[in-house]
C-alpha cells in the first residue's frame, strides 16, 4: 500500500521569535510612544532656548525669557483672554442647549423625533468649510460678525449635534423608574430631572463639556472667518505672530506661545478627568 502523503508541517512565526516577541512587542510601542513624545519635547525645550532652532537640542543655559517675552506683551496676553472667552463660552453654551435637548429627545417621544435626531446628526457631517461662507454672510445680516457673543454662539451651535447625541444616548442609560419614584414623593418633572437624573449623568455632561472645550479651542477657521478686529482674535490666530517675515520664524516666541496654547485644555482635560473618576466611583458605592 502506498503511504499516504503528509503535509508539510508549517512553522508558526512565534516558534521563530521564541522568547523574543514580549521584548520587541515592548520596543515597538517604546518606539510608537517616543515617536508621539518627540514633537512635545522639542517644544517644551525650545521654549526654554534663548537660541531655539528648527532642530532639536537641549538648552545649554536655559531661561525663561520666551515665556517673559508672551506675557509681557499685552497683545498676546489679550489673544489668551480671547480665547478663554470663546472656549468657555461656547461650552457652557452647548453644554446647556444639549442637557436639555438630549432629556428631552430622550423621554420625550413625539411624530418625527428620530427624523429630527438623524437631522441633526446630518449638520455634523457637512464640513464647516462648506457652510463658512454663507454662515458668514447669516452673521453678517445679524450684526453677529466681529462680536464676542456671536462667535460664541456659532461655535457652540457647530459642536451642539455630536453633544446631544451623546446626551441623549446616557440619557437612555438611566432607568426611568427613578424619575418616577421621585414623582411619588411629589416631586415634579424639572425636580427630578435635576436632582437624580443630572447627577447621574454627570460623567456624560464632563465628556461633552471637554470635547466641546478642545474643539474650540483649537478652532482656527471659523474665528479668522468671522472676526477681523485683532483684538478680537484668538490665540489660534496669534501663532502667527512669531512669523516675522517670509520663511523668518521666531522659534523661540512661536514655542513659548505653543506651550501656553496647550496648558488649557491639559488643565481641564486634568480635572475632568478627576471628575470623571469621582462620579463614578460615587454612583458605584450609591448602587452597593
């Protein structure tokens, strides 16, 4: 009888790597990261250069003088100013706005609520670039162009679709049995909705207010569109002041102004996320 033919036995690849896969799946992601760290070390030690380049290097003496240089100068101080208004603004704005869209999309129920909701939802997907110009002209007509309150609120309304859509659906996470018992107790709709509902859907509501914060903080288009007072402009527009002239950068100033631009958002990004934690460690140990 004629044997029956094998096959050929197929080496695996973790037969080859052996005990060296853990150690260059390490060095990969040790590789990734410092890939991801590199740009933000090149700012944080060209901010403290006096003779800060393109390329990066480690301050033989460093000062502080590029920071000196941003907050001695009133200009750049009043683009921080700015941009905190607007940021703000536009968060407390949209955070108000879709707390009380996302309740009532969420225990509301009417004709044409999931049409409304995809509606909305279908603003975000328009680029902003293809509704500046006509935005523009809306603001103009409105006397909301080159005014605090105008950009906040264009702002605001360019971020509300994402936010109540992430409202509304925490919203639905929350047992409307809660609600409900409260009613029992004679407590009424708004009552309820601020006293059990909102507290429990505290980590949605800081998730929102960071995403908006970011967003508008690092706007750069829908400023330099609306707004043509230099007094008016963000710090986003500001960077371009440390371009003194055609391919002439002031690294040093452009650095400094880069490290203050991102203190912000890591700040409230920092206590959001302690917020985050405590709420819900909190609604944990209420539910124990």
């Amino acid at each position: 009888m004629t044997r029956a033919l094998e096959r050929p036995r197929v080496a695996s690849p973790s037969r080859f790597l052996g005990s060296w896969s853990r150690p260059l799946a390490y060095a990969a992601l040790a590789g990734l990261g410092a890939f991801c760290v590199l740009p933000f070390g090149w700012i944080v030690l060209a901010a403290l250069d006096p003779d800060a380049g393109l390329y990066l290097a480690v301050p033989a003496q460093p000062t502080l003088d590029n920071y000196g240089r941003f907050f001695g100068d009133a200009s750049f101080v009043r683009l921080l100013l700015n941009s905190l208004i607007y940021s703000a603004g536009a968060t407390v704005v949209t955070t108000t706005c879709c707390v009380l869209g996302g309740y009532a999309l969420s225990r509301y129920s009417f004709p044409g609520r999931r049409t409304l909701m995809f509606g909305i939802l279908l603003t975000r997907i328009i680029p902003v670039t293809a509704t500046i110009a006509p935005l523009y002209l809306i603001a103009l007509r409105l006397g909301l162009a080159d005014t605090y309150h105008g950009l906040i609120l264009i702002m605001a309304a360019q971020h509300i679709p994402l936010s109540i859509w992430i409202l509304k659906g925490f919203f639905d996470t929350i047992p409307g049995e809660l609600e409900e018992a409260a009613w029992i107790d004679g407590s009424g709709r708004l009552g309820s909705a601020l006293r059990i509902v909102l507290p429990l859907a505290a980590p949605a509501v800081a998730a929102s207010a960071l995403f908006v914060f970011i967003e508008t903080w690092g706007d750069f288009l829908t400023p330099l569109i609306l707004i043509q007072e230099p007094d008016q402009f963000p710090l986003s527009i500001g960077l371009f002041r440390a371009y003194t002239g055609r391919n002439l950068i002031d690294w040093g100033l452009l650095t400094a102004v880069s490290v203050v631009y991102m203190l912000p958002s890591l700040i409230f990004y920092l206590v959001v996320r302690r917020y985050l934690t405590r709420a819900t460690v909190t609604g944990a140990l209420h539910g124990a």
